[in-house]
C-alpha cells in the first residue's frame, strides 16, 4: 500500500500542472554549493518522509562531498 501511494505522489509531482517539486529540485540545483558552503564541516542532514529521496540526493552530491557518511538505525531522537 505505502509503495503504491509513493508511486502515486511521484508520477503526480510529474505531472506539468504540479510545479512545486520541480521548483524546489531546481532552486537545490543550483544552490546546492552554497548550501553545502553555509551549513559548514560539521553538517548533518535529516530527511523525514523523502519519498524517492530525489532532493536529498542533490543535497548529498555536493554538500556530502569528501565527507564520512554513515546511516543511523534506531536513532534515538526519532523513538
């Protein structure tokens, strides 16, 4: 069910009419250096709910570069 309604929200963030994910993948785009710049060495970054994590993956192109990453499990500030 969860799947079915991801996909569902993915091929509606698609669509012409729906321009607010396009918006925000393009401003990411083309701030992602000075985003990566402005949070510094020590950056972490949390994505709730991502979906197909297609803006966290322009996020961590640039802002994660030549930096360790490492995925937590049961991180205990979400319970």
């Amino acid at each position: 069910m969860i799947i079915e309604v991801l996909r569902l929200f993915e091929a509606i963030t698609d669509l012409a009419e729906y321009y607010p994910t396009r918006t925000e993948r393009s401003i990411l785009s083309s701030c992602v250096t000075e985003i990566a710049a402005l949070t510094g060495e020590h950056r972490v970054i949390v994505e709730f709910g991502s979906g197909s994590s297609a803006k966290t993956r322009i996020l961590l192109s640039r802002a994660m570069e030549n930096c360790p990453l490492g995925v937590m499990r049961n991180c205990p500030l979400l319970g």
